[in-house]
C-alpha cells in the first residue's frame, strides 16, 4: 500500500505540492482514514517511539481539511 500511495503523490503533485487526502482517496479508492494511518507512517512522527522515514508532511487546515506533500528528502 505504501509503495502505491508513494507513487500516486509522484504523479499527482510532481513538484512536491501538495495534495487533498480526499483528492487522493478517490483516486486510490480507499478511505481517509485509512490513508492518514499510512501516511503517519511515513512521516517523521514518532510511532511507539520510534520516528519515521519523513518521506511526507501531513497537514490539518483550520476546516479540518487534511493535506499531504511528497518531501524531496526525509527530514532528519
């Protein structure tokens, strides 16, 4: 799933911009909810205390609208 939802980001926002997790639900047919727990894992947030990859950047507007940018490096 990971590996998929990686390569959709690539294709979708190219540059590094960044993406609607509901943009990206319907084009992978699976649910939000589901995409934020994949996407945690690859962002550098700490899971059972270990930090991720930092592959990506999850964002929350002040709407709730959540967002998601493909980084070029992992943050370190």
């Amino acid at each position: 799933m990971q590996a998929e939802l990686l390569q959709v980001l690539r294709e979708l926002a190219p540059a590094g911009e960044t993406v609607a997790l509901t943009r990206l639900a319907k084009r992978l047919d699976e649910r939000v909810s589901v995409l934020l727990r994949e996407l945690t894992a690859l962002s550098d947030a700490r899971v059972g205390g270990v930090p991720g990859p930092g592959l990506v950047q999850l964002a929350c507007d002040d709407a709730g609208r959540w967002t998601v940018r493909l980084l070029a490096q992992p943050v370190q």
